[in-house]
C-alpha cells in the first residue's frame, strides 16, 4: 500500500506540477533506444558549438585566435579540430563561459570537491533537469523513483534545508549518513533507519558506501537488501564490489560522472561497461597528441556537455582515463559502451627517468586477489619511494601476494625506485572519498 500510494503522489507532482520534468523522462527512455544516435549526437554538438560562439566572451575569443567558426564543423574529424579546454582556462576565465542570453535564475554554481586539485566552479543549467537521466538509469535497475532511498555523501543538508527537502519527497522517505564524519555511533544510527525505511537504492561514494559494507561485516550486521547499490566519485574495484554485494546482498552498480559534466555514464543490470549518455553528452578517448583513439584502447577523456547552454563545456579534459568498448550491450540499450573508468591522469607512479605506471593499471593491482586485502592506497614520497599500504584480510599466502604485486611494480619501473609494502590499520580518504593513489611529487604530468 505503501509503494502504490508514493507512486500516486510522485506521479501527480511529476505529471501536474512539474509536466516538463516528466516530458524529458519520457524523452531520455525513448532516446536510448534510438538508432540514430550517432546523428543526433552530431547535430546537438553542432548547435552548441555555435551557441557558445555567438554567446560566450571566451568561445568567440578563443575560436577566433584559430580562424575558426562553427560552420567549419561538417564532420566529426572537424570536430576533433576544436581546442581542447582544461581546468585552467575555466579557473582564469570562468564569467567568460557564461551565456550572455541566459538568465541567472536559469542557472545555478557547483564547485569540486578538491580532491583531484584546487576546486573549480562551474554553473549547470536549471533548464535541461537531470531528473530524468537518473530515473532512466533507475528503470535498468528495477528501481522506481519514488522508492525509499539512503545516502553515504558528505555534507548532508542539516535545519531548514533538511525540512525543506524532506517535504519535497513526501511520502517518499529519504535517509542520511555523512560519509565524512563516519563513526560507529553514527553508522549504527544509520542501519537502525536503514531497517526501518527499507530503502529500494543505497546510493553514495564508493569510499564511503564500503566502509559502510565492512562495518556491516565486521560486526555481523544484516540490514534489509535493498534493490541496488549506486556508486560513483572514484573507480571500483573487484574487492570493493564484491564486499559489498556480500553486504548488502545486493547487486552494485557503477556511474561515471562529474560535478562539471553530471551522469556521463552507467552500468545496466548486465554490468558489461558503462552505457555512455550519448544523447545528452559526448565523450571522447584521446592520446597524448589530442588523437582519437580506436575502441579498446585507453586515452584522456573528453567531454561535451551538450544540454548546458547557460555554461558551456565543450571538449573538457576533465582528467581521467577512460576507454570505449568494442562490443555493444545484449540489454537493448542503443547507448554506447565505455570500460569502468580506472583512475585520473594524476593518479600515476613515476620514476626519475620519466617511466609512468598509469593508474588504470595501479588501482586494479588486487584485481585477480579480491579476497587478499580490505582496502589498499598507493603513496608516492617525494624521493620516488613508493609505499604500498594494505589492510590484511588474511588470507592464505597474502604475505606471497603482496610480494609479487610488489615485484610487478618494480619491474614496471625497471626498479628505478623502492617499493616498500606497509601493512596498516586505516586508509586515508578525503571528504568520503577513495584516494588509490596519492603523489607526493607535485603535479604529476
């Protein structure tokens, strides 16, 4: 009764009082099964490119220096002609990405969380609501969303805002725990509500969501399984997942996304990659010469924003390393495939000779032993020194294990630096979140 009555009210204010939200969920669950993608994609990046030129300081003065105008852009190699744009040129010139035709009531700021470097700010545009790409993503994985949900984030809303959010959702009950001020008090809390609301979604920061599993394991806690597990804000590993679904007794779901270019990409219930939001954004896998690279093959993304007209992204290296799938999905979806994300251009281990260990390679080291450590980080020293910290989770021959991933990272250095292995008693996380690799060395490319 419960379910069908949350279903009544989310459908009235959905279809009454918000009928454009519920267009463009309509919109985005026919859209994914549309054969002209790939057009489509085109001609939205085409519109856009010459919104920002003709609406933007920066695109015009930037487009400009390079003789460029959006008529150029016929096909997609034209594309790839456009500047690449970095977290710089939106740190130096950020009133000069804002539209000129765009009203501030349209649009509101969101700034990182600093964790990959100093935080930006960036404005997302209150006209194209995401609403309706995270119900879609919802509907893969038998969620509705007027389920009970719970939350692992940091800054959970707090006095007025609070009230004010939980009115908005009523009847539809919504739980909180701080994933940066995680203590046993405050997760014992949080699991009693957890078996009182009995939400259908935990959604929240892989960090946080599997410390939250191994609290729960620790101390033989069972709450009630919820439908799925969403995580995102740092790769996932085999452990992580694993632990995780043992938990919950649940299946985890991988999301890709940023807080400058928002839903990217997502798992379906085949969990075969990440289906890419190609009819809402553009991703792109380069090499180190700003060339694209084949399927299959890692390559710095990029990314399009195209639905921000009131601060537009357009081919924004946001940092990460990423790869478009080969094959396309059994589920029926349309949308293309991209590899989980396996970490940041920054999350490298060098030598002094310039040899990179990328992070794709470093945040998958216990892949093949998912049961051999609970957590593990990577810690660079300023002389080159690496540490490998791990917390144990004793299996048989860990000691033989943590030796040959040791050996497997010397060797990939042409042992030009010490590997030394740290058995610890806690990671580092920051804000909440998980942080694989930490580079003592500045900036690391």
């Amino acid at each position: 009764m419960g379910n069908q009555f949350q279903k009544l009210v989310f459908n009235f204010k959905t279809k009454i009082l918000d009928p454009k939200l519920n267009k463009i969920y309509q919109e985005n669950k026919a859209q994914q099964f549309d054969s002209n993608l790939e057009s489509l994609n085109f001609e939205k990046r085409k519109q856009i490119v010459e919104h920002a030129f003709e609406h933007t300081t920066f695109y015009k003065n930037h487009y400009n220096s390079i003789s460029f105008t959006p008529e150029n852009i016929v096909n997609e190699k034209d594309f790839t002609k456009l500047p690449i744009i970095t977290r710089e040129h939106v740190k130096n010139h950020f009133p000069d990405f804002i539209a000129d035709n765009v009203q501030p009531q349209n649009y509101y700021k969101a700034t990182t969380g600093g964790s990959s470097g100093t935080p930006i700010s960036v404005l997302h545009d209150k006209r194209y609501p995401l609403s309706g790409i995270q119900w879609r993503v919802l509907d893969w994985w038998g969620v509705k969303p007027y389920e009970n949900s719970a939350y692992v984030y940091r800054l959970r809303r707090t006095g007025l805002k609070k009230l004010l959010n939980t009115m908005l959702w009523w009847p539809t009950k919504r739980i909180f725990l701080d994933a940066s001020t995680m203590d046993s008090s405050n997760i014992l809390q949080f699991v009693k509500e957890f078996n009182k609301t009995k939400p259908a979604l935990l959604q929240g920061y892989v960090g946080g969501v599997y410390e939250f599993a191994l609290f729960l394991k620790d101390n033989n806690i069972k709450v009630h399984p919820p439908k799925a597990v969403w995580v995102t804000s740092a790769p996932l590993s085999k452990t992580q997942r694993q632990t995780m679904q043992e938990a919950f007794q649940a299946p985890v779901f991988d999301q890709y996304g940023t807080c400058e270019v928002m839903w990217l990409s997502a798992e379906c219930k085949e969990q075969n990659g990440l289906h890419m939001m190609s009819d809402i954004r553009f991703i792109e896998f380069v090499d180190e010469n700003n060339n694209p690279v084949p399927k299959g093959q890692w390559g710095r993304i990029l990314l399009t924003d195209l639905q921000n007209y009131a601060f537009p992204l357009l081919r924004y290296e946001i940092g990460d390393y990423g790869r478009a799938a080969e094959y396309e999905c059994s589920c029926g979806v349309k949308l293309p495939l991209m590899d989980n994300v396996k970490g940041r251009i920054s999350d490298v281990v060098k030598t002094p000779s310039g040899i990179i260990i990328s992070g794709e390679f470093l945040t998958t080291i216990f892949d093949d032993y998912p049961d051999a450590v609970r957590e593990f980080q990577i810690v660079q020293a300023k002389d080159y020194g690496v540490t490998l910290k791990y917390i144990p989770n004793t299996p048989e021959g860990l000691d033989k294990i943590i030796e040959n991933i040791a050996g497997d990272i010397r060797a990939r250095t042409k042992n030009q630096i010490s590997i030394t292995a740290e058995k610890v008693e806690k990671i580092s996380h920051f804000k909440g979140k998980t942080q694989f690799i930490i580079s003592q060395l500045g900036k690391n490319l």
